[in-house]
C-alpha cells in the first residue's frame, strides 16, 4: 500500500484484499499499474491512497475509515485503544509520519507492529562446593500470563512487561510507562536498572479462526496478513524479594520460572 504522496511504500497488503478495498472503497483507493508488468493478476499493481488524501490529517482519516470498513467485513472485530505511524518502509526517518492508523488494522495493511519488552529476572546463587562457574546459577525469569479477555493469545504466558509503541513515546518511555502500568515496577527502578538488549524481528501469518473449510484449507484469503513485528528489549536485574503487581488487568497473574522450568515447556 503507498500513499500518494511520492508513491512511498509502506507496506504490504494481501491480493485478494486489495482487490476488495479498491472494488468497495473506490473514494479512498486506486490502483497504480506496475510499469512493464501485465495488468492481470494481484502482483502487477499496487494499492495507492487517492491523491485527494493528501496530508498526514487527511491520510489518517482515510485509513480510519478502511478500519471501520474491515470492522464491517468482520475482519477485525474492533478497534485497540492505540494507533500506530504510518511511515515509508524504504525511509531511514522514521520520524516522518506519513498517517496513522488504528492498532488493529495495522497488520492488514503491511504495517510494521512496534512493541516493547521488559523482562525481570533474578541472578542464580552459587553454591560454596561448585568446582564448575555455571554450577548452582540458574537464573529465574519473572513472567506475566496474559489476562484471559486478552483477544489474541490469552493466557499464554509473555515477558514480564509486554506493550505496543503508540504515537508520540519514545521507546524507553514507553517501557517506563508499561511497567508502572502493567506490573507496577517504579519508574526510577526501570530508568536505573533496565539494559537494552536489542531488538526482536519476527512476521507471523495471521489467519482468522472461521477461515478454514472442512479440511482445514483457508477460505476466506481477503482476512489473511502478514504481520511484520519488531519488539524492542529490555533486561531488568531484580533481587529475590522483587514481587510485580498485576495493576491495570491485561495480567492474570506474574509467576517466577527458573531456566531448567522454561526448558522443559
């Protein structure tokens, strides 16, 4: 999908929903033949925002109401609380926000899903009668198990602060934020204590669940995407008595598993 603007690429959207959102949403889409390549077929054009929607408020309002047609279809079955930006994937600026648009919708339309990861974890202690330096250090990692309303993977077990980046966080503030909310950890404690460690790239092929026929092939490709994720991570040493509190209900219950337990699941 590309905005008008330029033609910059943001993402990628499935061909058979592309062919709908341009067929039922003719006032917010058009499609651009590719040069030299035949017109048939979903590889030969790409989806374009119609030039009309021409600045970041009226872009975000276009893609507000391809999220309430995809509520409509029963692709997504609501809005999220947070909207992501929109920015060109072949940009180095990711501070140039073409749109924004809502949480839920993102993966349908090839936008990358930015989250944020704190996991808390308890130093092993070392036994006086080890002759090995690994001997008697098992770390212990504390874990959150999501809430069981959560609509994807619920109660399934997550780092112990999981969160998605919305508009106008940074990261590490985001992290801060999540914390506080989520397992209510001081935000002084994070801003001393949390390392960075890197960032996770992961895509998953999302499928909703009434997609399948009778021998499991999908049927309804139009609700299909695939999500493109990337988690930003933190390490947070904590000492033994350390207890996070499950605050604002996206937590069932925090729970201490050590590595030899995490092994084995």
């Amino acid at each position: 999908m590309s905005p008008q603007t330029h033609h910059a690429c943001v993402g990628q959207v499935h061909g058979d929903l592309a062919d709908t959102l341009v067929t039922k949403n003719s006032h917010l889409f058009s499609r651009l033949e590719a040069r030299g390549r035949p017109a048939e077929g979903r590889h030969g054009w790409a989806l374009l925002l119609r030039p009309e929607w021409d600045t970041l408020e009226k872009r975000t309002m276009a893609l507000d109401q391809a999220t309430q047609f995809l509520i409509h279809e029963k692709i997504i079955p609501k809005r999220h609380g947070d909207d992501y930006p929109v920015v060109s994937s072949t940009s180095s600026n990711n501070n140039n926000i073409l749109a924004s648009i809502n949480r839920n919708a993102a993966p349908y339309f090839g936008i990358t899903s930015v989250g944020v990861h704190l996991l808390c974890h308890v130093p092993g202690s070392r036994h006086h009668d080890d002759d090995d330096d690994n001997n008697g250090e098992e770390i212990s990692l504390w874990l959150a198990q999501r809430a069981s309303n959560k609509a994807h993977f619920p109660l399934k077990w997550d780092p112990t602060v999981a969160g998605g980046q919305p508009i106008g966080l940074s990261l590490f503030e985001n992290v801060i934020k999540e914390a506080g909310e989520e397992a209510g950890i001081p935000s002084k404690m994070v801003r001393e204590g949390a390392v960075d460690v890197g960032c996770l790239s992961q895509m998953t092929h999302k499928l909703q669940d009434d997609q399948h026929d009778s021998s499991g092939s999908a049927t309804k490709s139009s609700s299909s995407c695939m999500k493109q994720s990337l988690y930003y991570s933190w390490d947070l040493e904590v000492d033994a008595s350390f207890r996070p509190i499950a605050v604002d209900g996206e937590v069932a219950q925090f729970r201490l598993w050590t590595a030899s337990e995490l092994e084995q699941e």
